[in-house]
C-alpha cells in the first residue's frame, strides 16, 4: 500500500517509517543473532564447514536487510519516499525512538546506511543523517555487561576454576574436569607471579561464550589485589571430549586473538556497546573500531573508524594526505595521514605489466578476503564508497597521482576531492623497509615469520601470489600480515608444478621460458626469485621452511582440500599451550 503524504499527515508518515526502519533493524538483529547462536550448536557437533558457511552468511546479512527494508519503504511511501523533506521528520521521529537503547548507535548506522543508498549520497548528508562525529557511543554507556565473578581462594584455586568449567554447560563433556582446572590455576599463577604470592583473588568472565574457527573462548579478566590484567580460556573440542588449551593473560597476546588480521568472532551478545565497554578495559589501546569489527559488527566498525579518523583528521588541519611509504603498486594508489595508522587503498585506471587484472577482479578478490577465515594473516580492509576530504589537504604531488592514475575512482567537486571507491587498512611497516631498519636477529626472526605467515595461509586454502616483500607488513608487535590482494587465489585453484628440466643449451641458456605455461601454474622451485630476499635470510628460509619449494607439499594440501580435511592453525603460539 502506497501512502499520499499531505502536509497535514506528513508527520503521521514520517512516525510510521520510523518505526519501520527501527523493526527492520530489530529483525537483522535477531537474524544475525539466530545465525550466531549456532556457533555453539557448531563447536559441540565440530562441524568446523557449517561454522564458515555460517560466517560468511552473516557478513552479507547486513546488505540483505537493507535492501528488504528498503523494499517496505517503497511499498509505504511509494513515489514520496525520496522527498528530503519527509526525511527530516523520519529522522526526528527514529532519533526519539530509539533514546533509550543501549546499542543506539547500532540503530544509527543502519539508517544512514539505508539512506545513503536511496539518496545516493556523496560524503555526508547532515541533515538527512546521522552525523559520525556526534558522540562516541563508549562515552554514553553505563550498562553493565552480563558477567560471572568467582572469588579464588589463595589455599583452593582449583575449586574455582572448576567452578568456572562448570558454569559453562556444553552438549559435550570434559574429557576431564579437573585436570583443566588444575592446569589454567598453575598456568595463572606462573603468569601473574610477579603480582606477589597469592596473586589471582578473582576472575570476572562474560556470560556470553566467544566462538571462532574451532575453538571457545571464555572472554574476561582476573583481578589481584591492587591491578587486573585479561584473562581469555581457550577451549577445543576433540576427539576425546571438550578440553581447556591455553590460558591468555598478556594484553599483547589477547589483542593479537582481537585482532585485525583474524575472522570475526560468533558471540551472542543480548547487547554490544557493553561488552565494547567491557573488552576496552581490557584492551585500553585497540581503536573501538577495531573491537566492533572483530564482533561481527563491520559496519559499526567503519562507523567507528570514519569517526575517529575524521576528527583527528579535523584536530590536525595543517597535516596533509600523502603517498603512503614503500614501494608503489602497480594496482593501487595508497595514500595516509602520517600522523594516524590507517592507509586509503585506490585502484589504479591502469595496471603495469605483467598484471593482467580488470578492475573488476580486484574488486572481487578483496570481497573474498572479508569472507575467508584470514588465519591472523590477511589484514582487514574495509570499503568506503563517496568520501570526501578537502582537495587543499591533498599533497600536491599525491594529488597529481590521483589524478592521472585513478580517474575512476577520483574527481573534484569544488574545493573537495570525490573517492568513489577505496580500501581501508591498518597501516603495517612494509616488510621490505622494516628488513632493513633491524639487526641481524631481527631480520632473521621478520623472514621466517614471513614465511610462517604463507604457510599459515597455505593450510587455510590461501594462496598470495606475489610474495614480494613489499606486500607484507610488520604489525607493532612483530607479526607479519599480507595485505596486498590482487593476485590471492585459493591453493585449490592453482596448478602446482614442478620447474622442467631444460633438454638443450639452447633451453638451458633461454631468456624467457622454453615451455608452455597456464595462467594458474605456479612453479614453487622458483619462489625464491620471486621473495626478494638477502642470501643470508634466503638461506634460513629454506632451512625451516623448504616445503615451501616443494610442488609435492603444496599438491598434498590440494589433495587434503579436495577431501574435506582443513589442517588447524591455533591463533597463539606454543608457549601458551597448557600442560
């Protein structure tokens, strides 16, 4: 049924797709809480395919509910429903329906979501929307999130840690109990010694169970007497029965679990700002951004992200947008602010040989990245569509860049300069510049983390393509990610082969290949032209990591995929595995 607005009933309209809009919310909200309260259904049956398939469909759930709603509207308002007008009372009529949520700001993005797609709008529409900048939804929450607390006596630790294991109810039992209890009490007591002789007096843990991959975590904090520090129990189940693993206490390690290199995590959560509240605290130096995104919640990330960006961006008006550093692409323009860690990726008009890309490869291959399990190696990159940032903020060299090379995707309106299209990343150290800034040791370490990471992403079906220093980055601690996407593929879709065997001088002495080669043959043998790195690294390369110039490791991975297996790749290192 289509509604006629009339001046008299326009306010009557505007309450009732209000009301709309705050129904279609509350519906994608129980959507995506049905599909993620199958994560626990999940991890008891290990059924580890139907928990990435589930993954995968609440990242698009999003865009589905938009566009249903959308769809109502229309039925609604009909041929009104893009009048400005009638969208300044809707907003008015939603802002007071939704005061008194907790996650309000959830509420927000959705509808300026759903109103940038109808109007089509091009950077910020301030009186149809939402604006990011007006608070920050941390700021204004007081709700506390559901928890459990457990006092821990210094003569008994191990009653409540089985306490702990017993309040967590699985359709699985424990293979046994006790024996966990009594290793995550001895793992918290060696951790927290230097707190003093008795330091753990009680451990709080949300209620909610923390789902990924094929573990559960329990997701809180163990307080001493005058400090507290995280506290995550990671839990696996076996063959054998459910098992407590590994015990995180260090923030460096439960902010990697958190981090912007891994998949999402499957939480029913009743309500999210708290448990952002919550998880802050624990993690006081992760962008709020960031701890909505590994939630599930992308497109609050972004909201979060665009936020915080543009008001440093406002609070430091004579830093200028310039070419991030290392090595340019022949895909993307990658431009920063070099006071704030994020890149803005651009794809280029044209690409230099021998890329062999359409635009529209590289725009589907990094949509694959946001729905593969990214194995704590592939580095978020979230799209932004329609921003705007003022040309004078532009340096004058970046600016003629854009200009030249990415006219698809820039244009001038004004004093502002359009992106139609861009890639938001955490900004990494290029590998190939951090080489270069360490010591002997340390390079050494970045090389065969580097290649840790490709053999990561190996036995998850992830191919990178081009290895190139260039493309992998030094996180803040350490770890090396890959972030360049326009050439990854699945293993399962490449042809691994060895490298032939010349039969003549002729062949031996060739320039360029004497033999036929595929657009998927992949020559492993060859990868170290193709790495870039000193003889000396090279070298510790092969040592530890030779199956990587194996064609037969690389095809017993295709034949493993091929028959359903997926090897585990645990997201924390050995030292963290309980006794």
């Amino acid at each position: 049924m289509s509604v006629t607005l009339t001046i008299a009933d326009a306010g009557e309209a505007a309450q009732a797709l209000a009301v709309c809009i705050r129904d279609a919310f509350e519906d994608y909200h129980r959507r995506f809480a049905a599909i993620t309260a199958r994560a626990r259904q999940r991890f008891e049956q290990r059924q580890w395919t139907q928990a990435q398939q589930d993954a995968v469909a609440r990242i698009g759930l999003y865009d589905q509910c938009i566009a249903n709603c959308l769809q109502t509207l229309r039925g609604l308002a009909g041929n009104t429903l893009a009048e400005r007008t009638l969208w300044l009372q809707v907003r008015r009529a939603y802002a007071t329906l939704i005061d008194a949520a907790v996650d309000a700001e959830l509420y927000k993005t959705f509808y300026n979501t759903l109103t940038r797609r109808l109007f089509a709008t091009r950077g910020v529409d301030a009186q149809v929307e939402f604006l990011a900048l007006d608070v920050e939804p941390s700021d204004a929450i007081t709700h506390p999130v559901a928890r459990h607390v457990y006092a821990v006596s210094a003569t008994r630790p191990v009653e409540a840690l089985m306490r702990v294991l017993g309040d967590y109810r699985f359709a699985v039992p424990y293979a046994h109990q006790l024996r966990c209890a009594a290793a995550i009490a001895v793992r918290l007591q060696d951790d927290l010694a230097h707190w003093g002789e008795h330091p753990v007096r009680s451990i709080e843990l949300l209620e909610t169970v923390f789902y990924r991959e094929r573990r559960a975590y329990l997701v809180g904090r163990v307080l001493g007497e005058h400090r507290f520090s995280p506290c995550i129990i990671a839990l696996v189940n076996g063959e054998q029965g459910l098992r407590a693993e590994a015990v995180l206490t260090r923030r460096r390690d439960v902010a990697h679990l958190f981090g912007v290199s891994r998949s999402y995590f499957q939480a029913d959560l009743p309500t999210v700002g708290d448990a952002v509240v919550f998880l802050r605290s624990l993690l006081p130096g992760k962008p709020v951004d960031e701890i909505y995104t590994v939630l599930g919640r992308a497109k609050q990330g972004k909201t979060e992200r665009y936020r915080t960006f543009i008001r440093h961006f406002d609070e430091h008006p004579g830093q200028q947008l310039v070419a991030a550093e290392g090595t340019p692409g022949m895909v993307m323009a990658v431009f920063t602010l070099p006071s704030y860690p994020l890149v803005f990726k651009l794809i280029r008009d044209r690409f230099a040989w021998p890329k062999i890309l359409s635009r529209e490869q590289v725009e589907d291959t990094y949509a694959l990245v946001f729905n593969l399990d990214r194995v704590g190696r592939l580095l978020d990159a979230q799209p932004y569509r329609h921003l705007r940032f003022p040309r004078a903020r532009f340096a004058p060299a970046l600016l003629q860049e854009l200009r030249d090379q990415c006219t698809y995707s820039v244009r001038e309106v004004g004093d502002q300069v359009e992106i139609d299209l861009c890639y938001v990343q955490r900004r990494l150290r290029p590998l190939n510049l951090y080489l270069r800034e360490q010591s002997a040791s340390g390079r050494r370490a970045a090389v065969l983390d580097y290649a840790q990471a490709i053999t990561d992403m190996a036995r998850n079906n992830i191919f990178p393509g081009d290895m190139l220093l260039k493309n992998f980055g030094v996180s803040r601690h350490g770890r090396v990610v890959f972030y360049d996407y326009d050439e990854l593929c699945r293993v399962t879709d490449c042809v691994f082969r060895h490298w032939p065997q010349p039969r003549s001088e002729e062949e031996m002495l060739a320039d360029e290949p004497w033999f036929h080669i595929e657009p998927h043959d992949v020559f492993p043998e060859r990868f170290a032209a193709f790495m870039g790195l000193p003889v000396e690294e090279l070298a510790a390369v092969r040592e530890h990591f030779g199956h990587l110039f194996d064609p037969a490791w690389w095809q017993g991975l295709q034949a493993a995929f091929l028959a359903g297996e997926h090897p585990d790749t645990p997201p924390y290192a050995g030292e963290h595995l309980l006794a």
